[in-house]
C-alpha cells in the first residue's frame, strides 16, 4: 500500500471512530435513564418467570442472538441462565413462513406461538420501520406483552408500538448498530447487577 493511500485510510478509520464515539456519547447524555428503565421492565419480566424476545434484521437479527446468549449463558458474572429467545435462528420457521406466508410474519407468528401476557418483546430496526419488527411489536402490545424498540433517528411506525423506544441520533446503519450493541451491553450489565449483584451494592 502506497502512503499516499496508506494516510487516506488512516483519515477513514479517524472519522468513523470519531463519529462513533460521538453518537455514544449523545445517547449516554440523552437516554441513560430509559436505559435503565429498560433493564427494569427485564429485570420484572425475569422475576415473575416471563420471557424476553428478541428480533431484528440483518445485523439486528446478530445483536438479537447476542444479547440472547448473554442472558442465557453468563455476562460478566456467574448467575443462573436468564430466559431470552432470539426469534432469528430457526431457519426452519424463518423459511417455512416466509414460504407459505409472508417474510412480514416471521416474527409476529413466533411471538403468537410463544408470547404471554407479562414477557417482554425487544424489537431492534436501525430505520424504526422494518415491517415485520412493527407487525410483531403490535402484535406483542395488544396482547399483554411489553414492548421494547432500539431505532435510529427517524421516528417510524415502531414509535406507535413500544411502550419504551430508544433512537440513535443517527442515519447510518453502521454507527446506529454500533450503539445498539452497547446499549444492549449495558442492559444485560444492569439487569445482572439488579438481580444478582444487590448484596454488593445495597441501597
């Protein structure tokens, strides 16, 4: 690689670090309390045995199995597993739907077969419209669930569904999916430590 080229990537890398430290730092300012408002409708839902559903598209539908497998497995500390289903990996169900019905359904059928009064649905879409993000969040609030959304800036049909919605202040899907997944490190960080760490931090 050429310098000339070499300083050019070097100016790219600069500016996304740049800007994704910015947009964290605009959410930490803006949305630390829903935040923790979150973690405590999760934190409630695991208490009364309920469950908690997690869905999106693309590298939502990662972040929705990731954070699934930090509440199932372990976070930071050494804990029962905590029950999240991620509603992204039974191809299975995925493609059977989408076959016979619609790719807008994938999400509401499961949370039709699964969902209870008092469990919790997490929908993630950078542009707060994904179609069937919305189909199962509506679904999910006339049915008893609560319901949690993760968007970018756009105010979208989402907004209407979720109960608690948070916006990144943002466009871009990268940098929006960047501070997804740390918002979500930060919800599993608080609801471990609300359920398990209170002999540590008491009140």
């Amino acid at each position: 690689m050429d310098e000339t080229l070499r300083d050019f990537c070097r100016r790219t890398a600069a500016q996304v670090f740049e800007e994704s430290i910015g947009l964290k730092q605009a959410v930490a300012r803006a949305s630390t309390d829903l935040i923790i408002d979150m973690a405590e409708v999760v934190v409630q839902a695991f208490r009364g045995q309920h469950r908690l559903f997690l869905f999106g598209n693309g590298g939502s539908a990662a972040d929705a199995q990731h954070l699934a497998a930090e509440f199932v497995n372990r976070f930071q500390r050494e804990r029962i597993p905590l029950p999240a289903i991620a509603l992204t990996v039974d191809t299975s169900i995925l493609t059977s739907i989408g076959n016979d019905y619609r790719f807008d359904d994938i999400f509401l059928k499961q949370l039709q077969a699964l969902g209870q009064p008092g469990d919790v649905a997490l929908g993630i879409s950078t542009s707060g419209s994904s179609p069937n993000v919305v189909l199962a969040l509506r679904w999910a609030r006339e049915h008893g669930l609560q319901t949690v959304g993760w968007a970018g800036a756009t105010l979208g049909d989402m907004d209407t569904y979720c109960d608690l919605i948070l916006h990144v202040p943002s466009r871009t899907t990268a940098r929006i999916q960047e501070c997804h997944i740390t918002v979500g490190h930060i919800l599993c960080g608080l609801v471990d430590e609300i359920l398990f760490g209170r002999e540590e931090h008491p009140a």
